[in-house]
C-alpha cells in the first residue's frame, strides 16, 4: 500500500477565536514553548481515552480535570510569567482540553487543535499572533509498527510583527515497543515533515519555520543506537532519506540551501540540558528545530533555548513530577520547552 499524505485547508474547523483576553502588550522578543501536558483529558468519556481517565469507571472527573489544568496552567506561567507568546501542546485530547488551558492562561486570541484523526490525544497550538493560514498533515501507511494512522501534524502560518513564521506542531511515535522495532514509524513521521518542508522552502528559500513538539528521539540517536540503523533524525551530510537532517551548527544552516543533496538542514538548538528522563537516562526528545530562514537576516536571532529545569516541576534528583491521579497532584513527565527570538533586522 503506498503511503498518503493528507493536507488539507483546515482553518474554519480548527481556528477559534477567544472572547476574554487579557489585554497583552506588545514586546519585542517572541517567546516560543512547547510542552508535552501528559495524557491531559477532558472530563467526558469520548470513547478513546485511556483506561485510567475514565468517568465511568471514577478513575477520572471534573474535579481532577480542573486541577490538572490548574496545575498545567501553572507550570507554563512558572517557566514565562508572563505566559509564551506561542504556545504549542502536546497530549491534549481535543478543542475544549487546548480551550480551557487557554482560558487558564488568562486568554489567547487564536487557538487551533488536531481535527478527530482517530488517536486519544493530539497537538495544539495558542497563539497571540494572527494566524494567517492553518493546515493540517497526516500520513497513514499499512507498514506502520503498530498498524495505526500516523498522528496528525499541525502547521501555522503566523504574522509575528509583519514577519511570518510557520510552526510545524508534532508529536512523534514513542519508543514503546523498543526503539529500533517503532523507529520506521519515526521516519514516516519525518518524511512528512520532509515533505512540507521541501513544498514551503521551494516556494520561499528565506522562510521562518519553527518544527517543535515531541520528536520522542533525541537529536544524537543515530549516535545513541551506534550507527546501527537510520533513525529519523540525522546528522548534517548523511543524506537523503526518510529523516530530517539537523545540524548543532547555525552557520551549517544558514549556509545549506535548499536543493542540495540530503534537502534542507534545520537547526538543533540543544547544547545542555534535558527535557526528559527515562530509566535515569537524560533525553532530549522534545525539540525546536529551525530552517535558516528563521535565523538569519530578516527572520529571528534566537537569544535563550532550553528546557526549563526548577522545582516544583522537579524533584530533589532532578525528575520530573509527573501527574499521579491518585494523589491527584503532579505536573508531566516532560519539562516545558522555552525560546526566545529576538526579530533580525
């Protein structure tokens, strides 16, 4: 079965505008997060949530619902005071999940979520900046490991202060099922992100474009599995493929252009630091990788990038807290992604 590509104009379905706004002012720097918010659900048994958030069974309710997204609420205006100027979410289970966290937020003016795909949780973005286009992006192949649909890719098209920045929301296959059995899946995820990549660069060299969320790969993998298989992020010059080629260098993407052998390389901002941890291993599965158009003349400087690494979002070792349900307290297994983009002249 050859694989599908979805795209469609998605913006009357997904695109909403909030009703209670704080009255934000304008700031010169962009503050862009993405957080993973951990299998956060709404307080109606949908049909497809996980066993452990149901009503029915009261392992789930309103009251819970709430202080989740209290809590999460919380932990975002503890890593920006202020709250991010684009917020892009990860495990929200629809529209009023992405709405109420807005609503906690003190309001944000444009907000889009995955359209139903099928899958219990998907991506979101919150922005206080226009949004000019939205899409929406899937892959389902028969050869996926698991044999579900890929999840869906968000993609917004954002006038940030008369420049335009697309953002790229994804939520990558996990690792369940052993990281080299579900890493095909991986990289039909990235060649999606190939795929729109090579569409947006080839109409617009010069354009800014953001892809975060949660990769669940780190950016060395290929190193981490010594080489022994293609993973879907690669490193600058190992070619063409199912992946996406990332490179630590800025200087390496602002001088690869687009076309060349391998496409294009988007930058890895990662130097120190961890978003994640499993079995006491550091990880830096959550990511903002960026075209060279958002960071050279014209686009954005980027000034600050990296998880945000305090408690109470962390325990004494330096865990993150994740929600436990039964003591009803908690944050996610993930820490909140942070970047600040200075505009370039």
């Amino acid at each position: 079965m050859p694989t599908r590509v979805y795209a469609a104009v998605l913006m009357p379905l997904c695109l909403a505008v909030s009703g209670c706004l704080l009255d934000f002012s304008p700031r010169d720097d962009v503050v862009v997060m993405s957080y993973n918010l951990m299998t956060l659900f709404d307080p109606v048994d949908q049909g497809n949530e996980y066993d452990d958030f149901s009503v029915a069974k009261g392992y789930w309710s309103a009251v819970l619902y709430r202080e989740r997204v209290r809590l999460m609420a919380d932990a975002i205006l503890l890593a920006e005071p202020d709250g991010p100027d684009i917020l892009v979410v990860q495990e929200a289970e629809n529209e009023r999940v992405v709405s109420d966290l807005a609503d906690e937020l003190g309001g944000y003016p444009y907000l889009a979520d995955a359209p139903p795909d099928g899958a219990a949780l998907g991506c979101g973005i919150l922005s206080r900046y226009p949004v000019l286009a939205l899409r929406a992006h899937r892959v389902q192949d028969s050869a996926a490991a698991d044999g579900s649909s890929q999840r869906t890719m968000l993609e917004a098209e954002l006038d940030v202060g008369g420049k335009r920045l697309v953002v790229l929301a994804v939520h990558w296959k996990s690792k369940l099922g052993g990281a080299e059995e579900t890493e095909g899946d991986r990289r039909l995820a990235a060649s999606l992100v190939r795929a729109v990549l090579a569409e947006r660069l080839a109409a617009d060299p010069s354009l800014a474009l953001i892809v975060a969320g949660d990769f669940n790969e780190n950016p060395d993998e290929y190193e981490r599995v010594s080489m022994a298989y293609p993973t879907a992020l690669m490193p600058a010059g190992s070619g063409a493929g199912s992946c996406v080629l990332i490179s630590d260098n800025a200087g390496t993407v602002l001088g690869q252009e687009p076309g060349q052998a391998g496409g294009p390389v988007l930058y890895c901002p990662w130097t120190r630091g961890y978003s994640y941890r499993y079995a006491g291993v550091d990880e830096r599965i959550d990511n903002m990788l960026m075209t060279a158009g958002a960071l050279g003349p014209g686009g954005f400087t980027l000034t600050e990038f990296g998880a945000v690494i305090t408690e109470p979002l962390v325990d004494d070792d330096g865990n993150p807290v994740a929600w436990n349900s039964r003591l009803g307290e908690g944050w996610s297994d993930h820490l909140p992604l942070r970047a600040v983009l200075s505009p370039a002249p």
